[in-house]
C-alpha cells in the first residue's frame, strides 16, 4: 500500500501526528483501486492564532479606520490579509465592551459578525475576547446599581454569545479573574461587583451563561497569572462544577522572553487538570524591552518604540523556541500570537511579525516555515491499492485528496481511525 | 454631690463620655467624706496612635538612626518625642521581617524590647507591625522552600508574641491579606505561599499562632484595602472561625482627603461586623497630592516634596475633620497616625504632624486642640459629701483622684458603674 508520508515526521512530537488508512471512494461509496489521488493538508489540526482585529476594515469595506481598543492596522490591509491568512488558521475578534458597545444598546454586532463571516469563509475559526472583564467597560456601565449588574452582564453575554453562535463558538467567557475582584488601576463596575460576589460567582456568571446561550461553545478561562493563584483559582472553579473547556495563559513577554525552563514549568503546572491549554496572547518583541519593574504593562507608555535589526534577529529566534516548545507539549492545543503588525499595535510595541510598513519580520518567515513547511505534510501523489486504499502518515488536520473523479477532505485525527475520502 | 463635668460635654459624642459615682476611701477602705480632691483625667479611653519609630534611638541611647524601613527622624529626636508623648497613647513599633531579622536568626529583639519597655514606662499602650505581610520580607527568605514556609513563619511569630508579650499585646496579625496572593510589585515568599493555600488560609496561619502565643493578645486583621473585597474576606474569616479582635482600616491619604462621605461609608460598612474598627494608618498631606493615577503608592518617587504654609493649613483642617467623623462614630476604638514628622517619612512624603525641623504643623496644635482639650476634662477639685462620692462626668478614660491622703487612679468606663478611688 502507497503511503504519504511527510520528510520530518521522525523529528516531530509524536502527538502531532498520526497513521491512518484512507478508503478512496466514487460518489456512489465504491473504492476507486489503482488510482492516482493527490493528498495535499489543507489545515493544522493545532490552532496556530493571532488577533483579526486587523482585517474589520477589510472585511467590511471600510475606506476608514475605527478604533476597536487596539490593533487596528492603518495601511496595507489586503498585503496583511494574505500574509495572516498564509500562517494563521484561528482569529480573536475584540469584543471589548467599551469598544463593542460604546453607546448602551448599540452593539457593533453586525461589523464584528461581517467580520467573522469573512474568516469563517477563509477557512478561519474565530474566537471572542472576552465576555466578562474588568478593563475596558463602558462608562456607561458605572452607572448601573450593583444590584442590576449581574443581570446586565448576563444579558450583553446571552446577546454576543446567541448573535455569533455558528460563528464564532469560542469565547474567553471571563478574562483575569485572578486580580479582578483587587483590580484597582481603573475603577469600573466589573471589579466591584467581583469584590462583592468573589471569583467563583464571577466566573459561574459567565461560564453558565454562556454555555446555555450556546451548548456548543467553546468556553475558556484566560489569565495572565500564571502563578499558583491561579493553578487554584482553577481547581476552586472546577471544585464549584464550572465546566471549563480550555484554559487560557496569557503569555505577553514585553519584559523578555520566558525562555524554556520557565515556559515547560507554566505548561505542567496547568496541564494538570487534564484540560487542554491555549496560549492565547503571545508577545515577543523585536525591540528594546519593558523594564523589569514596570508590574501593570499598560504603565509603560513612550512616544516611539521601534523595531531593530539585533531586536529582529532576537525575535525571530524566540518565536521559533516559543512555537517549538508549545508544539512539543501535548496539553497545548492552541497558540495565539498577539497582534500580526506594529502598526496600531498594543503598547506601540513592536510585537508584531510584520512592520509597520507592511514587510515580514524574521520572525514571520520563522513561524510561517514552521507552520506551512517542518510542520506541514508535503503536498503528494498516490497510488490507491486494489481496495481503493492508501496510507496517511503525516500532521494531525484536514487533507484534501483529489482524484479524477473529484475531490474530498478527509481529517487526520489521533486515534488513526480508518477515513473514506468520497470524492465527488 | 458636687460633679465634675467638662464644659464640652454637652457637644461631646455620647458614645466618648460616661457619668459615675466615685466614692473616695482611705487606705483602710473607708469613705472620706467632706474632703477637697483634685480630679484629672490622665488618659484617653479612645486609642490616638502614632507611629513610634523616631522614638526607637532615643529609648535607646543610640547616637545614630538606623533604618527600620522608614519613619526614622535624624534630629532633634526629645523635642519629637515630647510632642510625641503631649498627644498619643498607643504607639507602632515595626516588626517588618526585613528590617527586624535582616539576618536569618538575629532578630532586632532587644532593642525593639527596650522602645516597647520605654514607652510603656510612660503611659503609652504598644502596638506590633505587623507579623506577617508579603512587603519587606528578608531575601533569606526567598531561599526558604515553599513546603516549610509556613512553619518558618509560624516559629516568627511565635518569638515575637512570645517575646513581647506584657509589655506588645496589640499585633496587626497579618496585613494586607487582600492582594496578598496576586501582590507582584516585589516578588516574594509570603505571596507565593499566599497564591498556593488562599487568603483564608493565611489569616488562620497568623492568627491562630498568635493567638496561641498570647491567648490575652488584642490581634487585628489590617488592610487598604476599603472595596466590598475587604468585607468579603473579613465575612470569610469569619465564617472560617478566625477570632479578630478589631479590624484594621489604613487610612493613606496621600491622594487627597476622603472627605467625610467617603469615611462615613466605610466606617458604616466595616461595622456591620460588630468588631471595634481601628484607623491604623492616618497619612494627611501638607504639601501637594500625589497624582491620582498613581495605584501603587510606593511607585511615586521624588527628590523632593515639601511642605507649604497652603499645604499645612488644609492638612489642619482635614486632619480635625478626619478625627472628628472617627471620635464621632461608635465603631472607632483607635485611631492612628502614620508619622509624627516629615524626616524620615514615608515616601518622603510631608505627611508629618510636625516639620522636618522639629517645629510643629498647625496640623499638630488642632490635633492636641481636640485629644486635650475639646475632648479632655479638665481638672476640677470637688469636695465629696457625707459618703464621700462625687459624680464623674468626662471623657471615658482614666482619672487621677488626689486628696490630702494621697492619689488613686479610677476608670470612667461606658457603663457607668460605681467606682472606688482609694487614696494611698
């Protein structure tokens, strides 16, 4: 029997690829023997991530720029599009309150699901960030009474959640509960009421709402505190039966990349409640960076914060070690680099795979040949057996095998199952 | 029966003045009727606290100042400690961890022993602070690992109630509990345990040990904290069985006065508890605010900072208002500043009741108005009758009766019960 099989599959991570006999078949479900098929992946089954905040404009037609908190590219739109879309395979939309619903009662649903859809038609899972977090409330929110605010919550989630669901089925349901009933950086609402209720009840208010709103969400739990206060903020919640989908890490690394040792210490201790892990805001600079004492990043604010040649270098070296070590653990399932372009960038920091003027840093060309070269089954042609049937060996994903007869796509999953590629 | 009565007591909060029969015997216990004595009241029921870390070279007889953190006068320290003694009863010694054992096993008792002996010597009650916080902890400690911290912790306490005990038997048990798992401006220890067993679980730690310590002690749970957070905690200790014996509210102002609206609401909100409330931190400014942005008080850090004559005159003014809404509310049992003099202060901040060079603020002088005047009965000779009793009307507090037989001390106490002064 044939087989596909990529060149670096001996040095991969075992649990990033699998062995699975694929049953070629004709429309009417006979195998197709002897035949040349060509098997080509289409996508990771690994969620390699970055914001979309980028594409709104795109995506909707837009001549000019609106601000969505952060993160919104100024030029170049379509060059970006084309290089998210060449790495990328899952996109976080902003849904931040305040830049969501600035004005109580005029949501800017259908600009962000015009935006979905346009991912969704590329081949893009879209994700939601976030449903419930303390920074970037409306103002308007201050003036709902305590007693009303759980309910108003309730309803901005059951809204967002419902209007999207089909769309975009992954939420961060509630972001930095560790701090948030102490957040006291900007006063708002959400704090307030977390004072009062404590994290468990913050974090139920928002799992339970969003899970009946829509049973087939995708729901996370994302922090950027990746110390023991959250390990048992985790174990609280699961103790509490809040069902948990994923656990978010925030990994934003303005003061200096993790490095390794520090990177496999955060991934074990959160593997340990068997639920999978997604890195869900990964920053590397490719510029000076953040001194160590700044504790609130937001504090860190200059006029100019460029990119250099050495800080490029540096960047794409980290990127290419961060990717490998995520990718070489089996808990994590999803990867979201924070922002594809300096342009607009968070912090004005130059964190972006991409300058300002629209060309590929290093650390692109790095990531891109790891996503869509080491770690990509190379496009192959086939021959089917007397039974119609092939061997895949190769990344976990979908394939496309197209044949005479037409073409289907079939998905390499771990258990190694066998697959029927139908074409037609 | 003749009665002594201060002329403000009609203005007087009724919760701060008693009236009690005082009989006056001689040594043999018998009523001495007819006879002139002197009645003065010689303390403050209610706590005015400062800090008493100035006073710590001259209990001493040290020619130099050495760190204690902060709040260490360099000059003029028995002027200081004159106006120290004019107004406050209940004096801080600081028992920060860093500064107190700096080297592991050479603690700082002695000396702290003999400030605690000299003030109590004087009339002055002594407060501990505090036993445990996650601020200035000692590098050593660092090295401590993580599955015997507690127990380390628990052997410092136990020295320090242990040592102290009759002559420190008021302890801020644990401070700042709030932020303590999330605290990230200064990694340390005491958080890192804080993250791993939980908020509840360091309270009990401190507050069991010192209790068991010293079963007599008066051990307060301490915070900045005002949000609905800190209540939250306190209803959870409370409900986990942990013994406050007073609640600590610190009172940094170093952003401007809350005004008595503010102050009323916590005072009204942390009472509902039914434990006494202390005001244990009181900073007032005679000099310009710090910004409003600033979260981390600790992070504003300039050259200079002084006081102004505008400054000073608006710090008397919100420093009587301040301790007006405190003597005013029910709850309050103590009230302490933070820092008699603007050398050596906090944050070198003029937060001082008293300029750098020794000379007193007006903030000063309306302060010892109210503690002894406004609020202090003056000296009255009355003439007992038949039985030998006159009526006490005053501020609660103690009250030297002197007659030609000699001198008693008695207490005019809230319930108003007879008392005995026995002349001897």
């Amino acid at each position: 029997m044939h087989a596909v099989a990529a060149p670096h599959l001996s040095a991969a991570p075992a649990h990033r690829v699998a062995r699975t006999v694929v049953t070629v078949t004709d429309a009417g479900g006979r195998p197709v023997p002897d035949a040349e098929v060509a098997v080509a992946q289409s996508r990771h089954a690994f969620e390699f991530g970055n914001i979309a905040f980028d594409l709104i404009p795109l995506a909707n037609g837009e001549g000019e720029v609106r601000d969505v908190g952060f993160g919104g590219a100024s030029a170049h739109l379509e060059r970006l599009a084309d290089l998210w879309l060449d790495v990328f395979n899952i996109g976080t939309l902003p849904f931040y309150w305040r830049t969501f619903e600035p004005e109580r009662g005029a949501p800017d649903t259908a600009r962000l699901l015009q935006t979905a859809r346009w991912l969704a038609e590329r081949g893009v899972t879209v994700k939601g960030h976030p449903l419930v977090w303390h920074t970037l409330t409306p103002s308007w929110l201050d003036d709902v009474p305590l007693d009303k605010l759980a309910s108003v919550i309730r309803s901005r989630i059951v809204r967002e959640v419902t209007d999207f669901a089909g769309v975009i089925d992954t939420w961060d349901a509630i972001n930095e509960v560790v701090i948030m009933p102490v957040f006291e950086a900007e006063p708002n609402a959400v704090t307030r009421l977390a004072a009062r209720e404590g994290q468990i009840a913050m974090v139920k208010l928002a799992f339970e709402t969003a899970r009946e709103a829509n049973p087939n969400a995708t729901l996370l739990l994302n922090d950027f505190n990746m110390s023991p206060a959250y390990e048992r903020l985790i174990e609280e919640c699961l103790e509490a039966g809040v069902q948990i989908d994923a656990l978010g890490l925030q990994s934003h690394m303005h003061q200096g990349y993790w490095g390794e040792e520090k990177t496999l210490d955060a991934l074990e201790r959160f593997s340990r409640f068997g639920l999978p892990l997604h890195l869900t805001e990964t920053t590397l600079l490719s510029g000076h960076l953040m001194p160590p004492e700044i504790v609130d990043l937001n504090d860190y604010q200059i006029p100019e914060w460029p990119s250099t040649p050495e800080g490029e270098a540096r960047q794409a070296d980290e990127v290419e070690r961060h990717y490998r070590t995520l990718f070489g653990h089996p808990a994590v399932q999803a990867s979201t680099y924070w922002g594809l372009t300096d342009d607009g960038a968070w912090l004005g920091a130059p964190g972006g795979l991409v300058r300002a003027d629209g060309t590929p840093k290093p650390a692109y060309d790095a990531l891109r040949r790891l996503v869509k070269e080491e770690w990509w089954t190379p496009e192959t042609v086939v021959r089917t057996d007397a039974e119609g049937r092939f061997t895949l060996e190769g990344f976990l994903g979908d394939y496309a095998v197209t044949g005479a007869a037409g073409a289907a796509s079939v998905a390499l999953a771990p258990d190694g199952g066998a697959v029927e590629a139908r074409l037609g």
